[in-house]
C-alpha cells in the first residue's frame, strides 16, 4: 500500500489594517471579486479546509460576507505573525500540512499551491517560493552606509503560499515569536526550508500602484 495522501488546510492572511497602503485592500474589487477572495478560490482547490483571517471588525460584523470556499473565518491579531496564530489555533490538529498564504497576492495559483505542497517531506519542515533577483542588492547600515553586497546569485524574493510540516510551525510559533513570514520562524527554530521556483505574476499588492497593475490583469 502507498502512502496516504496529506491532509493539507490553509491559512489566508487578510488581517492587515491597511495603513500603508490607507484602506483594507483585502477587500478591493478586482475583476468582479475581492482581493481575498481570489486567494480563497485558489487556496480551496488544494486544501481540506480554508481558514481565513480578517481584522477584528469584520470577523465580529454580522453582515461581514465570508470568502467562498472559507471553512472558518477568524479575528486577527495586532501582528502578522499573531494572526497566523490565531488562524493555526483553528486547523484541525489532524492536519499533516498547513500553507500560509497572503491575500494580498490574489494571483497565487492552485499550480503554485500543488507545487510547495509536493515538496514538503519528511526531511523538509518548510517550501517557500521564490524568484531570482536581478537588482543588485546592498546592505546599509543605519546611516545608508555600505556594508556589503552579497552576491544575488544566492538571493530569492520570497513569496507565499508558503507549505509547512503542521507539527514543526506549530512549534515554531509556540514561544509566540514575531517575524514578517512564517518561514523565518520555522528556520529560526532550526527547521530546514527549501525554496522551490516562484510565479513572477505573483505580485503582492502593496500600494494603489500595484492594486491598479491588479485590475489592468483582470481586464485583459
């Protein structure tokens, strides 16, 4: 007999208050649809449950509309990294794999989702897409000094949904630590990462730049 197929739920983070960007954009229309909604379509495709975390005044609104395909929808916290607690508390302990993934990149695929869920072993705690860098980057010190610059062949921008073994992130965030993505947890904790090939149409959306790019892809 084969191996039985992992359980796999996902966390979509869509608890930000928007202050960078001056508004909720999770919940900006794009091509008919909210941007959390997007990541909630792709997110269902590949998981057993869907739990969706949303800003405290949403979760408690009675006329708040849950994303199609949410299985929970929970309040968030005053960090990231508390919300991706908050939503962990809620994935059934029976779980072989928990994704962490952004609603603020709505254009992550399910193709995106199979691949970092494919990868995750017994030997791998974490899978994280990533793209190659072709800037080149320097380290500054406070003072915009120069420290160094490291060679961009061994950099990734990361992106998310990221795949982690359920046990290990739940260890990783037992001694509540604060990080700005879940695989810098796991690997402060020691577990190993690997990163595997990125989706450069995964953009975060970030500010009203990005959100018009978003609705420019929708209309083609």
């Amino acid at each position: 007999m084969g191996t039985p197929p992992a359980t796999v739920w996902t966390i979509v983070v869509a608890g930000g208050s928007g202050q960078r960007f001056g508004g909720l954009k999770q919940f900006s229309e794009l091509g008919g649809k909210r941007m959390v909604d997007w990541a909630v379509d792709a997110a269902s495709k590949v998981s057993s449950g869907v739990v969706v975390v949303v800003p405290a005044e949403q979760a408690s609104d009675a006329g708040f509309v849950a994303p199609r395909g949410a299985t929970r929808v929970v309040a968030g916290g005053s960090s990231r990294s508390e919300s991706v607690r908050r939503g962990l508390d809620a994935v059934p302990l029976e779980a072989d794999v928990v994704c962490v993934h952004d609603a603020a990149r709505p254009f992550a695929g399910e193709t995106l989702f199979r691949s970092v869920i494919a990868a995750i072993d017994e030997r791998v705690d974490a899978v994280i897409p990533g793209i190659a860098v072709t800037d080149t980057i320097k380290v500054v010190d406070g003072q915009g000094g120069v420290v160094s610059t490291p060679d961009r062949a061994s950099l990734r921008a990361v992106q998310t949904p990221q795949a982690f073994r359920a046990s290990v992130l739940r260890a990783a965030h037992a001694t509540n630590p604060e990080a700005t993505d879940d695989a810098a947890v796991v690997e402060a904790s020691g577990g190993y990462v690997v990163v595997v090939e990125g989706d450069s149409g995964n953009r975060k959306i970030t500010g009203p730049d990005d959100l018009a790019w978003a609705k420019e892809r929708c209309e083609r």
